[in-house]
C-alpha cells in the first residue's frame, strides 16, 4: 500500500466520486452553520424547494452580530436582528439543530464545535467561515466555504473541492518562557507570509506542537487560513481523545472504543511524501506581536521593526502602506507603544484556557484606567466555567468584567467597534484595515501579551511581569 | 439557479495595483447583515471608496471616471481572508466579470468561480505589462477567452495562457450550477452513507 499522509488518510476516506478533469465530491460528516453566510443558502434551497439533506449532521448557533451585554434583551441593531431570527427560521423549517441566543451551549461556532463534540478525529467539517480551519486540531480535515457552497452541502452532504497539497510544518525544542500557542502561529506566518501556504493543506507536527493542550492546538489550525492554507490539522493522540471523551455529541460506550481504535492509525505513515516541509525551532520564538494590517507582518514583540529599505519593491510598498496606516514610524520599536483597547476573545483566544491565563497574570493588579479591555467569552459554556472556577471575581478584583459570548470586536459586526485611529492588541486573528470597525488599528498577540497591555496600557513583554 | 454564461469577453480594465486585498476591504463586515444576495455592489470596497461622512474619495480608482470596464485587475494574493461569497457578490454586482491578479487567496476563486465571476491569474510579468498598457491608455482593452483559456492585451497583441479547473471551465461555459450535478448524484451519496455505517 502506498504510504499516505494524515491529510491523504481522511481525505480519501471520504471521495464519494472523482470528477474527470474536476473536483473531488467529498463527503461531509459535520456541517456548521451561523446567521451570517447561510441566510441566502437557505434562500436557495427553499427556491429549488428541497429541504436539506441531513439535518442531523448539521448544528447552527448566532455567534457573528449578537450583541455582548444584555443578551436577555432583544438585538437593537435592526438588521442583526434579522440576520438571527432568519437563522431561528431557517433552522426550524429544516430540522436543524440550533443553540440561539440565550441557550446554554450558544457561542462562536468554532468553539461550541469542539466543546460538544461535535468536532471529532478522522472527520470532514465545513462551516461559511474560513476559522473552520480550527477543529484540524482534532485530526480532522476541516476548511472554510463560501455561501454557494454552504448551499450545496446543505442540499447534498457532499462539497466538491480540488484536492489541496500538502505541506508539512514541523516545530521541535522547547518553548521559552511566555511563548503560546499563539506565538508560535504568528511566528509561522510571518515567516511564510500571509499567502505562503495557499493551496495548501497543513500538518503540523513536531514535539513543541504535541505538547500543546488542545486549545493550544485549536488556535495554532485557527490561524493556518492566515497564511492562505486551506486548513490545518494535527495528529489525534491521547491529549485529544482525553478533550473529546465524554462530551455530549461524542461517541459513547463501545462506539467510543471502536473509534479509539480506528483514530490511532490517523498518522503520517513513515515515508509519506508532502509537496513542501517547513521545520522552525520553537527555541527561537519569542512572544510576537504584529505591527502591520495582515497577519504575516509580524515580529518578536521585542524587535525593532524594519525601516523597509530591505524590501524590494513591491513588499515595500505594500509595507509602508501598513505602516501609514497604523501611523507607525518604520525603524521604531513596538514595545512601549501606547494603546487604547485590549480585546481578549474569538475563535483564536476564547476558550476556557485563554481565561484562565489571562486571570492567573493579571490576579492581585490592577488594570490600567485609561485601556478600555473588552473580555468576551468564547461560549456560554467558557462563560460559566469561567464563574464556576471564580475566574470573574479575580478579573473584577484586578478591575476588568467579563461580557456576552459572541465574535464581538474580533469583526466588529455588533457595537463592540474599535473607534477610528484607535489602537488595540486583539487575541483575534485578522489585523486587516477597519477589521475591528472603520479605521480601528490592531495588533495581534496572544492572551499573555493581551494581559500585560492591559495593566499597562502600552505595548509590554508579558515575560517581565511574569 | 444557473449562473450567467461566460465565453470570451472584451473589455477596458480597471487598475487596483495593490497586494493582499483583503476580503474585508472588498466589503466590510458590517455590510454583511442581508439576507438576501442583492445590492452589494453598491459598497464594494466601501471604505476605499467613500470617507466617514459619505463624500467620494477622488483619488480611488473606482471613482475616477478615465477608467472604466468589466476587467477589474488587483495585485498579488487577491481575496484574502474571510471566507465571505459577499466578496465575489459585491464584485459581480458591481459590474465586473473577470477579476485578473498574479495570486488568488483559494476560497475566493472557489467563491466566484460559483458566481459566474472568473478569476484569471497571470504571471507577475504579465500583470505589469497590463498595469502598464493601462497606464499609457486607459481605454485599451483585454481579450479573456476562456475556451481557450487566454487573456490578451489588444493593444499590443500579447497574450499569456491561463489555468482554470477544466470542470469548472465547463460549468462556467454552460452556466451550470454544481449543486444540480450533486443532486443528481444522491444514489450514489446513499451508497457511499452505507458502505460507512
Ligand atoms: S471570532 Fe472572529 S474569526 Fe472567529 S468566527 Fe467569529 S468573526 Fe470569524
């Protein structure tokens, strides 16, 4: 038999048909839907008047526009509001499944995935949005779709897709001290670049990789869409049958035995071939930060930033561009820069974990008064666990409050806007211009980096508060 | 719900020489709240085009009237980021037909490739002689063909080969929709449901 990588292994498994010349059909265990892209899918199987094809295997929740105080009350924002009671809609008329606004397991639709089970090894998961890339953590191959798209696996189960390539991307050594799962992505893209990896499907591997906890791993696949990639998965081990064991959509009893066993061969076999193989030392990343308005440009929070005269032309163009519109001076340091909002929370960095480290750094200080710090839970279920291990009263204590689950400022849909000419250090993923409301500047870092900011109110190497 | 046929196309071209568009410049997110597919021409690369009290920005491209046509060409690594149709929607209701760039972040040439909208990649040295032409005369037209998958510049007869999927190429010269072809494969679908249980 021919040697196959992960990525071969689930992919095949699941080739309904090989178009000649075309796409392949490939069959989709898990659909995840939310109200911002499925709305004219909907639309458009009711047009040909079919319903959809597996409800059961299809789980919907409002995550994109919900407002983050007051979820009791109706959405303002006329339009958002549509926007989820069309979702509520269109959920009810096709036997799909919902967690609304207010329900218990309610949150962004890359976190409730895994938190319930949903996610599993070994499966094919779409959702309309390009964080799908998230759930590879699990050893599932998992990407982003377009409406058109959410449409035809609605209608049919099955997506057609080109097969992607594959690439390899290994990270060995021990991290250093405050270096996160986040750090090691942003150091990956800013070395291959916001476009390095597309058509690509990633693995990564390597021993700095597996010995992250899962949420570690779910944020590394989450941000493999930013540097083009398709998506990115890891190898299901003993971390991830631990994570998905027990929870409620997960396998049960001998089902789980059975699938344990069938999870275990989900590796690269020895000598498997990749298009492309990329090996960093995670001894040499350090906390990161990015400066510019895509993920790849990035830098060790400790750098001074280029001056641009390396570049060649086009890249240099397309720097200081970035720059102009971060108001940034190129050569100078990010270190010690000053800023206005700290946003912890997305699919990148809501999870409980997220939580959890940003408590345990700020625990007995005091936050900075002038920042305003938005902390948005991932989930209902990351919101009350974060109660029940009085994660809230150590950030009340420090003078921070925990909001409403939602994507919140990470896209800016509902009120959570980063105002025009404003700075903030996100956890999210996207530093694109506007991204967290007209005008907004980010910076991208992990929750640690957020941390520090947000007792000082400048840029801060979370190593020496540490 | 068949797409708009496309065979070839001549057009004057539009220039945005710039790289890593990003699918949130093409159209912010807070023109996401539809329902529907319609109108998102009407702000397309919103923030580009207009400043925060609504007054057209002059000096961007889309609203200088010297350059017009159905051809929009960008720079390298096109539609990035969100996975969001509404990008190639807004781009397609706008008026335009072919996107050309010398990259295409993948979701967005699956996602206009299912809308009729037919990206074309070139080589980097091909998208400066077109940049070029552009520049000396912005009336010059290109020639997309799609049959025979080249783009040509008129003005100087030049011409580069392009790649397109030869399924999707079809699909595109007949106006036909993907989702029709996989219902018609629903026994097979079954099969496949069974052979996995
Ligand atoms: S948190 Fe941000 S990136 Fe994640 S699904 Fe929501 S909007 Fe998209």
């Amino acid at each position: 038999m021919s040697k196959k990588t992960l990525f071969d292994k689930v992919w095949d498994s699941h080739v309904v048909s090989q178009i000649e010349g075309g796409p392949s059909v490939v069959y989709i265990d898990r659909h995840l839907v939310h109200e911002v892209t499925s709305p004219q899918a909907f639309a458009g199987l009711d047009k040909r008047g079919i319903k959809v094809a597996r409800p059961k295997q299809t789980f919907a929740t409002p995550d994109h526009n919900v407002p983050t105080i007051d979820q009791h009350l109706t959405i303002r924002d006329v339009l958002s509001r549509s926007q989820v009671e069309t979702l509520t809609k269109n959920c009810e008329n096709h036997g799909v499944t919902l967690f609304g606004l207010n329900h218990p397991w309610q949150g962004v639709v890359h976190v409730v995935g895994p938190e319930l089970g949903i996610t599993l090894p070994g499966s094919t998961m779409v959702c309309g949005d390009s964080h799908t890339s998230t759930h590879g953590a699990f050893g599932a191959v998992a990407f982003g779709i377009g409406t058109s798209e959410v449409e035809m696996v609605l209608a049919t189960q099955c997506i057609m897709q080109p097969k992607p390539k594959k690439m390899l991307i290994e990270v060995n050594g021990k991290l250093g001290k405050g270096v996160t799962a986040k750090d090691i992505i942003l150091y990956i893209i800013s070395k291959i670049s916001a476009s390095g990896g597309t058509g690509y499907f990633i693995e990564f591997a390597g021993s700095a990789i597996t010995s992250l906890s899962m949420e570690g791993r779910m944020t590394l696949c989450n941000m493999s869409i930013e540097m083009g990639a398709r998506g990115g998965m890891i190898a299901p081990d003993e971390t991830t049958f631990n994570y998905v064991k027990g929870r409620e959509f997960a396998p049960k009893g001998t089902d789980w035995d059975k699938a344990v066993v069938y999870w275990k061969t989900l590796k690269t076999d020895d000598g498997a071939e990749f298009d492309s193989v990329i090996r960093y030392d995670g001894g040499d990343i350090e906390p990161m930060i990015t400066y510019g308005t895509n993920p790849g440009m990035g830098c060790k929070i400790s750098d001074t930033l280029p001056d641009g005269s390396e570049f060649a032309d086009n890249n240099k163009t397309t720097f200081l561009k970035a720059l102009k519109y971060m108001d940034i001076e190129p050569g100078s340091k990010m270190l010690g820069r000053k800023i206005d909002y700290v946003f912890l929370g997305s699919c990148t960095n809501g999870r409980i974990e997220d939580f959890r480290t940003f408590a345990s750094f700020v625990k007995g200080k005091k936050k900075d008064k002038d920042t305003i710090v938005w902390l948005v839970p991932g989930s209902k279920q990351v919101e009350k666990q974060c109660i029940e291990e009085g994660i809230d009263k150590i950030l009340n204590e420090a003078g921070f409050e925990l909001r409403q689950p939602g994507c919140s400022a990470c896209l800016a849909m509902n009120d959570d806007k980063v105002p025009e000419g404003k700075y903030a250090v996100a956890t999210s993923n996207r530093n694109f211009e506007g991204r967290q409301g007209p005008g907004s500047r980010t910076f991208l870092a992990s929750p640690l980096t957020a941390a520090a900011a947000a007792l000082t109110g400048v840029i801060t190497d979370p190593r020496e508060l540490m | 719900m068949a797409i708009d046929k496309f065979i070839t196309l001549e057009s004057p071209a539009i220039p945005l020489p710039i790289e890593n568009v990003d699918t949130d410049q093409i159209i912010p997110a807070r023109f996401l709240k539809a329902t529907t597919r319609d109108g998102f021409g009407e702000n397309l690369f919103r923030d580009w085009r207009y400043d925060k009290n609504n007054n057209k920005i002059s000096n961007f491209v889309l609203n200088n009237s010297t350059y017009t046509g159905k051809i929009l060409v960008g720079g390298r690594n096109f539609g990035s980021g969100s996975s969001r149709e509404h990008a190639a929607w807004a781009i397609y209701d706008y008026g335009f037909k072919v996107v050309v760039s010398s990259f295409f972040a993948d979701i967005f040439k699956n996602n206009s490739l299912n809308n009729g909208l037919l990206p074309v990649q070139v080589s980097e040295g091909f998208l400066s002689k077109i940049y070029s032409a552009i520049e000396a005369n912005p009336a010059t037209k290109l020639k997309i063909d799609l049959e025979n998958q080249t783009i040509t510049l008129l003005s100087s007869g030049e011409s580069e080969k392009f790649d397109i999927n030869p399924y999707k190429r079809t699909c595109l010269m007949n106006g036909y929709d993907d989702i029709d072809y996989l219902l018609n494969m629903k026994d097979k679908i079954e099969a496949f449901e069974k052979s996995k249980a």
